[in-house]
C-alpha cells in the first residue's frame, strides 16, 4: 500500500449510509486536500468498530511499528488476552496472560475474574496490572508470553485502595500507576523497578470531589509539548473527559479542565452514541494520534447492547495544545498511515481441532469448563467432557449476520447431546441448536420459551447450522454437511441482543459449542460459513457503497467502490469451486472477488451481473481456510448495480 501523508490521512467521517442511492464522494477532508480515487479501488478506510464484540476498558501499548491491546476480560478465562496489530484497525489474539489454574484470586462469576488489563513496557520488561481482589502484575520478555505467576501490588495507608481499572502512564522512562478506586479516589504514584509502588503519592481527589465526571473511572495519560494529558471516563454509559498540566502536581490551581474530549456527535445514523473508556493516545511517525474507545451499540430500538462494549478506532485532532477525539461515524474512515502484515478483520474464527492446544480466541465462562475438554483423546476432533451439568467452549461473537457450522459425533446410547451455543454473558439467556442422544433421537432448537424440535436418529455424523440474521436465528441440520433441512421458522433473538439487567454483569455474547449429560465429539466448527448465504448488508468494511431498503447494497459513485465481509470460510482442500451472487443490474457489468485485500490480496473471480436474479461464475483458483472476501463493484452510473447476497458452492450449478 502507498504511504500517504499526514494530510492525506487526517481521519474525518463520510455521510452516514442511506436508504436509497446517498450519493457518497468520500470523506471529509481538510481545505486543499483531494479525494483520489484510490479509495474506490483499494482499502484505504475502515469502519467502526476495529475490535467487534465484547471488548471493554481497553489499554493501548506501542512499541516501535507494533501495538497491543489488552483490557478486562471478568470472568471469560483463560484472562487477559493480548492483542497486536501492524496498523491499529486488523487484531488478532497472540496470547493469554493468565490460565485459570493460575488465577486462584479470581472469582469465577460474572462481573468477577480479571478487570483492567493495563499493557505496558518499562525498564525492559513488558507488564500487565490488572484487578482481582487488588491489583496486581505479571511480566514477560514478549507480549506472546509466557507471562509470569502474578504478583500482589502492596497497598499501604498513605496511597490507600489501589482499586480497579487503574492504567500506567511512562514519563521519559519514569512508570506511574493511575490509580482509581470508587468515585472520589483519583492519584498517581511512581513505580520501583520491581514492579511496586515508590516515591510519594500524588493526591487528585479533587478531580472528582463534587462527582463531576460521574464515577471519573479509566484514567489514562500520555504527555505532548510539555503538557500532561489526564483523562478520566465518565461511567458504563459514557462520557469521556480530559485535563491539563504542566508539572505532575497534586496542586489543583495548576491544572486545567478542558472539559469533553469527543466532538459532538452529528451522524444521526451512528449506533455508538457515547464511546469513552479511551486507551492513551499514541502518536504515529507521520505525526498523526490515535485512541481506541469502547461504547455500547444502540440505534434508536435497535438495541445490541447484549454483544457488551465493542471497541472502536479514533484519531485525535489538537486544535493547539487541546486534543480533541474525532466524533463517531456510521461510515468509512481513513486509516492510519500504517500497513497492515496480512492479519484479518477481527471475526470468529474457523476451527477444525487439528492441534494438541486450543487457539487463543477461545474461551470458557467458568473455571470448571476449561477443565472439560480434551484435543488428544480423537486426533482431529474436539471431545467436551461434561460432567452431570453442561460444558462449553466459546467465542466473543462479532458478528450479526453468518451462519456457524459443526460436525459431531454422539454414542447414540449414552444419552448425551451436544451442538451449537450461543448466549449472553451471564448465561440466564441461551440458544442451543442440538442433537439429542438416547431413547429419543431428535433435533432442538431452543431459545427461551421457543422451541423447534424433529425426530432424527443420527448416522456416524450429524452437521448443525445456526443462521443469523441480524435479531433473527434459524436452526438447520444435515446428514452430510451438503443438503440442509431447516427446524422450523425464525426465532428472535432479542431477548440475547438487547440490554440485560445489571449491564449484564459487564460482559458480552459469545458463540461456539456446548455438550451436555455426556461427551461430545466435534470434527470442527465454522464462524462465518461461506456455503450460506452471505448478506451483503452484513460487511464489516466497505467505501462508496449505500444500502437500499435494507436488504442490497449499490454503488454510490461512477467509481464504483467495494465491500469486504470478514472471516469467511471456504472450506478444507479446496471445496470451493464457484461463487453465486443474487442480485440486479440495469447495464450492469463485472463484479470483482477477491480475499484479503484489494491490493496484496488475490483475485478469485469476476461475475458478470446483468439484468435481475443469480449470477454465476468459477473461481480461477483453489481457495481454502477462512479469509475476509472483498467484492469490488465496476465504475458506472451509481446505483446500476445491486447485490443481495453472495453463496460459494462445490460447482457451477
């Protein structure tokens, strides 16, 4: 990818997607810069959030051309992943820093285990502190770990509580510990090279001694032209605050409230209405500063706040010596000027259990359940073991349309059953798409009071298939993974998406597999199945595109432009052969497919699209694995172009 200058990619927002053919010409742009057309023919934008899924109270680490991120994870185990990134919008897992037989301070509940998750680098060492009971640390050479046996922070009566969501700010080399604990406690303190608290405490109680900023929680620093940046969050529901000084002084005379750091808001479709919780702010080599941010997503009645705290990307602007958080947008935004090293979009991820150790996006929701599994009792196969209850395995769900896949085994004797699982934090709201074992053989669906159910007695395989589409979730089963039968009409799953009492308990939705009253053998299990449908309103990514009557996507501009939906899987060895696109064109022309990106990426395809219905096309070569597909839409009139959906299939039908 080109490198770009700071003007260039000074980050401001397009005009929120319409119903209809919105006419897009790109984003806001200082006075004097141009728009090239490069936008509509490769990825130079992205689009909220970076981080989909639960990821609250993030912390943002950079170290040379390489960033971290880490946060709370509660009660989700093994705790604290650790996130990288090459150019702070594409993240992957790259460990865990805590695995639960090591977490004997954690409590194994919802809203409990590990807050904070502050990543940092001082006096050569990378180090996490996080909050279990007190705060605490573990070290390590590598952000990939190992990380080493957690190590108590001492409190002492001068400092106080040390609280919870504390970060650490780095002065020229120099670690101080932003200490926050309840709604009045706000103070920093020095830390000795051995990790624990040195040098004098000081006290800015007053920061928040008439509650100003609500609870004044997730404190952050960073430092630019002699000033220190201190920036407080307001509460779960947002607000995002931000002062100044000149000298780290407990002295109030001697700073400065600047008052929001986020510009007001005036996309009226964004569906993150009030980020906060930012990580510091880091500053690029093209001189540019960026944040990320967590916020619940809400549009009016339409409520995801059940996924939990998704993270988003956020340039900060300085008008002088005063930053400012670029407002959230609905739409694209330029990225940063960094490149990418080949990570995808963050996405649930494929998994066909041919390792001896789990991936590093997994996880449990109970100490007992990491427990409960085996990768070496069936070479290739996944076996939960429960016990008399039920045991999971599972993923921070990303997305709200795809359709996720397994293959399983069950002793048709034993009574057990085993399939799909997708449920709020808390575990109170559950779906389960499953074969049930036993005098009984059948099929269940089941959401709440909703019930779908058909009698099936399994042969050596059964495949699953749970559909969403946005609040809607359809359950299907299979005897060879090829032709589907489907359970029943829609069930809702709003009552999982929506707000849940207590912020339920602060965590988010999570998706994968579940076994009951007996083991359960699982071949493997697709996050994003690209042999189903794949709306093309679901795209995680996309420029001069609008969507129409919430169904299609069109072409907004005569130079056309693209979508990118993530994560999708194309199967072992090369079992995708065509690809199908459902859609209409007036004059119409030749759609363009091709996975990774537009640039570095691969061109599998061109459909031609003329006139209204499927259209078909051979991929010009072999695709397997999980990849983000791109569909790049031909210059042209705007509009001329709908796509509904895109399908791949072993052959040309």
């Amino acid at each position: 990818m080109v490198r770009r200058s700071a003007a260039f990619v000074f980050a401001c927002l397009l005009t929120a997607m319409q119903d209809g053919y919105a006419q897009q010409s790109g984003p806001a742009r200082p006075p004097g810069t141009k728009e090239s057309t490069a936008f509509y023919s490769s990825v130079r934008t992205y689009v909220n959030p970076v981080l989909p899924g639960d990821h609250p109270d993030p912390t943002l680490l950079k170290v040379g051309n390489d960033f971290y991120h880490c946060g709370s994870s509660f009660h989700f185990n093994p705790y604290l992943p650790v996130y990288h990134s090459k150019d702070l919008v594409h993240w992957k897992v790259i460990g865990r820093v805590l695995p639960p037989s090591s977490a004997g301070m954690v409590s194994d509940r919802p809203g409990g285990g590990v807050w904070q998750g502050a990543i940092t680098y001082f006096y050569g060492s990378y180090w996490i502190y996080f909050s279990a009971g007190g705060q605490w640390f573990s070290k390590a050479s590598s952000p990939e770990g190992p990380w080493s046996a957690p190590v108590r922070v001492k409190e002492n009566p001068v400092t106080g509580p040390l609280g919870y969501d504390n970060s650490i700010f780095v002065d020229d080399g120099k670690p101080y510990m932003v200490i926050k604990n309840g709604q009045k406690v706000n103070r920093l303190q020095a830390l000795g090279p051995d990790g624990q608290l040195t040098d004098s405490v000081i006290n800015l109680d007053w920061i928040n001694a008439r509650l100003q900023y609500s609870w004044a929680e997730g404190p952050v620093m960073c430092k630019r032209n002699g000033y220190y940046y201190y920036f407080p969050a307001g509460d779960v529901s947002g607000g995002q605050y931000v002062l100044r000084t000149t000298a780290l002084t407990a002295d109030s005379s001697k700073w400065e409230r600047l008052g929001d750091f986020f510009k007001p808001i005036t996309d009226t479709a964004n569906a993150f209405p009030r980020p906060n919780h930012i990580s510091a702010p880091v500053q690029l080599e093209d001189g540019t500063w960026w944040t990320i941010g967590q916020s619940y997503e809400k549009k009016g009645n339409d409520d995801w706040s059940g996924m939990g705290r998704q993270t988003s990307l956020y340039q900060v602007i300085w008008e002088g010596d005063r930053p400012w958080g670029v407002a959230p947008s609905s739409g694209p935004v330029v990225k940063p000027a960094l490149e990418n090293d080949n990570t995808p979009w963050r996405s649930v991820r494929s998994d066909r259990f041919g390792s001896d150790s789990l991936g590093a996006w997994w996880h449990f929701l109970s100490k007992p359940a990491a427990a409960k599994y085996s990768l070496t009792q069936r070479k290739g196969w996944l076996r939960l073991l429960p016990d008399s209850g039920r045991t999971h395995l599972l993923q921070k769900e990303t997305d709200h349309y795809y359709a996720a896949v397994t293959r399983l085994q069950v002793n048709d004797d034993s009574g057990a059953l085993g399939g799909i699982y997708l449920t709020n934090g808390k575990q109170s709201v559950v779906a389960r798409l499953y074969y049930a074992s036993g005098n009984n053989p059948r099929i269940v669906f089941q959401l709440d009071t909703a019930l779908r159910e058909m009698p099936y007695r399994a042969g050596k395989d059964v495949w699953l298939k749970l559909e969403r589409f946005e609040h809607n979730l359809k359950g299907f089963y299979s005897a060879d993974g090829k032709n589907w039968q489907d359970i029943g009409p829609f069930i809702s799953a709003k009552p999982i998406d929506k707000a849940q009492p207590d912020f339920n308990s602060w965590v988010g939705t999570s998706i994968g597999l579940f076994a009951e009253k007996g083991p359960v053998d699982f071949h493997s299990f697709t996050g994003k199945d690209g042999f189903s449908p794949l709306p093309a309103i679901g795209a995680s990514n996309y420029y001069g595109i609008s969507k129409v009557k919430g169904e299609e996507v069109a072409s907004s501009s005569v130079h056309g432009g693209w979508i990118m939906i993530s994560g999708v899987d194309f199967g072992a060895g090369g079992e995708a052969k065509a690809v199908e696109i459902t859609g209409r064109a007036g004059k119409g022309g030749k759609l363009e497919l091709w996975i990774d990106d537009l640039e570095k990426g691969v061109k599998i395809a061109e459909v031609p699209v003329k006139g209204k219905g499927s259209f078909k096309n051979m991929l010009s070569r072999s695709v397997s694995g999980q990849h983000d597909l791109f569909v790049r839409f031909p210059r042209g009139a705007p509009g001329d172009i709908h796509i509904r959906d895109i399908r791949l299939s072993g052959k040309e039908k």
